[in-house]
C-alpha cells in the first residue's frame, strides 16, 4: 500500500502529488509522489492542482475523460487540461456539539462545485485557475462562519516556473494563491469542508534525487461569503520549510523534518486571548515491513502568546496491519495521539498545543474534539463488502491531558473551558458505508454516536449525546 516517490527526468515537468485521508492519520498508501509527463496517471486527487494525466494513446479514444486533461497545445509543445468537482452534501446532527448549537431535526444540504484549468505552457511555465462555489440550505441558525459559504471564489490561482539544474535537480516556484497539504495533513491541509482554506504568496521546491525540501512564506487567505471578494489576511502568516526524503527496499520507507512559524496577531486559548507567534518543529517516520506498516511523528513548539512563553508537544502513532485477503482487502489500524495542554492559566506559560491548519473534521467524521490538549486511542477497521463497496468502522476515546486546560475544536479554537471534572471527555463510534461505481462517482454513508464522559456531563449546558446521519455524493470528471 505504500506509495513510492519517483524523481522525474530533468527534462520533465516537475509535479508533485500529496494524498491525505479523511481521518487524523492513514495507513501507508497516502505518500508523496513526483511524477513527470512519462510517468503513470495520478488519477483524482483531493488537490486537483497536484493531479497529473499523461496523453492518452490513439488506441484508447473511448478515454474522454483523461484526454480532456492532456488537450496538446502550441503543436505539442504544451498542454492543457480542465476538471469539475461536484459535491452533495446531506448532514442531520441531534444535538450538535451535545447541546450548544443549534437543533436541526430535518438536517441541511451542502452544495459544492470546484472547476478548474490546468496550463502547462511548455516544460517551465505552467498556470492554474480553480473556481469554487459553496452554499448551504435548510440549516437552522444558517451557515457557520468560514467553512459553509462563498458564493464564488478562486480556491487557486498561480503561476509555476519550473527548471533543472543538474541531471538529478530540478527546482520549481509557485506564485500566488495556492492551496497546502503536507504529511498527514495534521498541521497544513486543504480544510476540505465545504468551503476550502487557501494562503496566498510565494512556494518553492526542490527536488534533490530521493530528496525533496519545500519553502513556504504565505499570508493566510480570508474567506468572505460573497462574489470573488476574498481578500489576503493581513494578521496571518506563515513561514516554513518541509524536507522529504523517501528510502528504497527499506524498513524506513520515508522521513519527513519540517519548521514551520505561524503569526496571528488574535488567538484564543483557556489561559486568555491575545497575539501569538509559534515556532513548530517536528519529525515523521514511515516505514513498513510485509502486511506491517506504520508512521511516528513528533513534534515541538516554542513561541510567545500574549506576553507568555509557549511551551507545548505532541507525539502520534499509528500502526496498520494488513490482512492477507485479495477479496475482501481488510486493513486492522490502532492509532493513538497525545497532545500537550496547559498547567496553569495564571502563569507565564502557554503550554497547549496549536495544530496550525489542519483539516476540517479531524478525529472522525463530525466536527468534535481536536487535537489540542488530548489523549485519543482509535482502533479501526476496513474492508470490502462487495466489489466496489468498503465499510470503514472506527472507536475514539478521548481524555484530556490537562485538568487545568479545556477542550479545543479540529482548528484548534477554544471549544470548552477548563472544568475540574475529570480527563475523561467521552468516546465515539462511527461507520461509513462507501460504493465507488467509477472512479468519477462516490455515494458514501456516514453514521456517528458521540457518547459524552464526565468532563461533558458535569457542564449544564450540554444536554445530549450527539447523533449523526449523512449522506454524501461526489462526482469529479
């Protein structure tokens, strides 16, 4: 299941491809790759933008769909290539957030369509435009703020220049506005709800034979719900650099180090509100050894917060097992995760730890308990119920780690304030029954039962357990 890196010629494009999955961490088919225009297909990607599809042969018309990706241009000397993403969403929470926001008994439908056009001018010059249009309807207490609604808005629109320098380099900028997805996706991610995070600014990656280092500076993109009126947040940024380098025919599959330094001129955590500036430095190990595969990532952060030290960790491990079945294709996976939280709101140090920008959902499939100040364990399962038909059944236990901190939400905002009531915060079960007819079309079912421990009970405000049914239908062509 893993996905090996492949260095392309210096006389091809150079591409990359990052695949993350829906849940904090996956088993080892999400890598990175590179790819060139000799290389095989990518097929669909979360990110479209990292997509690659080569000419099709003469002896294959019937392929419409991958030649609209690779239309020659300039008498072969480029290409071009245009997408379309659509997606239906049907969500039904009882009790959202266990009480605190608001009740919804019919549900509401979420409505996303994402076009793109893809120019590779000649073998250095490449553009990218990407239209999204995202809306909600029937939500009671209408769109959450960000993530529901923008009417019209260009997820991605940069220019690439791209160029060897020696047999087994090559470098590549990328300018203007993009979207990020690194690692698994725990700190710089697509936010794949129904409206996408996008940054605005400066890329650049080299390539350097097995290795790959990336360099970010990047203003954060400010989502507003109108017509193309998105606008660069001034109060956000990053800066950071990602190194990558992949190993052939060893235990150690891949290893990723990266920094990263985030601004934000207002955040919010238990201890109180103010300035933050973070300093984010981790490592991750893959590796895989017959049916075995794994990842370790650690990470650190240092910074100030609103005249206070920041002091805060996290380590994560996932473990994945698959089982020899060609039918049935089952995968056993025990990931567990430990973020810091704060020791005392009344001191000088800030020790919760911040997950950046991270996915949308991230420890499940409905917006509950992130990644600051938490202790998860997660067994899961996968398999095949029939041909193109994968049922995906997984447990979460949450404690926090500290009694003197409350619980944050998947982007890592205060959520719940310290209570002394105990770590336990609950645990969770969910399913999702998936039916892949084509690779064009998706139909997935969403189950979810959050049971709440005794930090949640011990809050009057929250009143139930939360439920949660959702339908969803993809088509990409």
């Amino acid at each position: 299941m893993t996905t090996t890196v492949r260095i392309p010629k210096p006389k091809n494009l150079a591409l990359f491809v990052l695949l993350v999955g829906s849940q904090e961490f996956e088993p080892q088919k999400v890598s990175a790759q590179i790819l060139g225009p000799d290389s095989i297909p990518t097929g669909h990607l979360a990110n479209s933008a990292e997509e690659y599809w080569p000419a099709v042969p003469d002896s294959l018309p019937h392929q419409f769909i991958h030649r609209i990706k690779h239309l020659p241009i300039r008498g072969g000397r480029g290409f071009m290539g245009y997408g379309l993403h659509l997606r239906e969403t049907y969500d039904n929470y009882q009790r959202y957030y266990w009480g605190l926001g608001p009740e919804d008994k019919n549900g509401y439908l979420l409505h996303r369509a994402i076009g793109y056009a893809d120019v590779h001018w000649n073998r250095h010059l490449r553009t990218y435009a990407e239209l999204n249009s995202s809306t909600i309807s029937g939500r009671t207490g209408g769109p959450r703020p960000v993530q529901d609604v923008n009417k019209l808005s260009f997820n991605q629109l940069f220019a690439e220049l791209s160029w060897s320098v020696a047999p087994r380099a090559h470098l590549v900028l990328r300018l203007g506005k993009q979207v990020l997805q690194y690692g698994q996706g725990t700190l710089l991610d697509l936010r794949d709800a129904n409206v996408r995070r996008s940054y605005t600014g400066a890329k650049a990656v080299a390539y350097l034979g097995h290795t790959r280092i990336d360099g970010l500076a990047l203003w954060l993109v400010r989502n507003n719900p109108g017509l193309l009126d998105d606008e660069r947040d001034r109060t956000q940024w990053l800066l950071g650099s990602w190194l990558t380098h992949t190993y052939q025919q060893h235990l150690i599959t891949r290893f990723d180090v990266f920094y990263l330094f985030v601004n934000r001129d207002q955040t919010l955590f238990n201890q109180g509100a103010g300035a933050e500036k973070r300093h984010t430095a981790g490592a991750s190990v893959y590796y895989k050894r017959g049916p075995w595969n794994g990842i370790t990532v650690f990470e650190g952060q240092l910074g100030q917060f609103a005249g206070t030290t920041i002091k805060a960790w996290k380590v994560a491990q996932l473990v994945a097992y698959e089982v020899p079945s060609p039918k049935l294709k089952p995968v056993l996976t025990l990931q567990g995760a430990i973020a810091s939280g704060d020791h005392n709101p009344a001191d000088s140090e800030l020790n919760t730890f911040n997950p950046l920008y991270p996915r949308a959902i991230y420890y499940g499939f409905i917006d509950n308990v992130g990644s600051s100040n938490v202790l998860v364990v997660h067994p899961r399962a996968d398999t095949n119920l029939a041909p193109r038909v994968r049922l995906l059944t997984s447990y979460y236990r949450f404690w926090r780690t500290s009694l003197a901190d409350g619980v944050y939400g998947p982007a890592g905002v205060l959520l719940l304030p310290s209570v002394d009531s105990g770590r336990f915060v609950g645990d969770m079960v969910d399913a999702v029954l998936s039916y892949s007819p084509s690779a064009t079309l998706n139909l997935q079912a969403t189950g979810v039962y959050f049971r709440r421990g005794p930090y949640l009970l011990s809050q009057p405000n929250l009143t139930n357990d939360i439920y949660y049914g959702g339908l969803r239908l993809t088509v990409r062509i």
